[in-house]
C-alpha cells in the first residue's frame, strides 16, 4: 500500500492553503486580490482528484472572493 496520493494531496492542499493566506495578506488592490482567488481556485480544481477535493476548492473560492467582496465573475 503506497501513501504517496495522500502525501500529494496534503502537499496540493497545504499548498493552495498557503496560496490562499498568501492573497488575502497581499497588499494589492482589491481586484488583484480577487484574481488570486480565481487562479487559486483553478489551480485547486485541476488538482482535485475527486468530487470532494474539487467541492472543497469551491468552498474556499467562495470564501475568499466574500471575505473581498469580489464582483461576481461574468
């Protein structure tokens, strides 16, 4: 039995956690901030390897672009 996926996946998810912690501390206008949680997001769901992971991934797009108040994307 091999523990490699789950090393991948604490290591995609620690991450994109860091990714995350990373936009919102930014001091970059809002837009740009709100760029970051789209390409955060991109990044977590290419990397999703199932359903969960890539919920999980909409769970966190969504808080970050509310903690911004992002506009909604077209």
């Amino acid at each position: 039995m091999s523990h490699r996926p789950t090393r991948r996946i604490r290591l995609t998810l620690a991450l994109a956690a860091f990714g995350f912690a990373a936009a919102a501390a930014a001091t970059s206008p809002d837009e740009e901030r709100c760029r970051q949680c789209r390409i955060a997001w991109e990044h977590c769901v290419l990397v999703a390897e199932t359903p969960n992971q890539a919920q999980a991934c909409e769970l966190r797009y969504a808080d970050c672009v509310s903690t911004l108040d992002c506009p909604a994307d077209p």
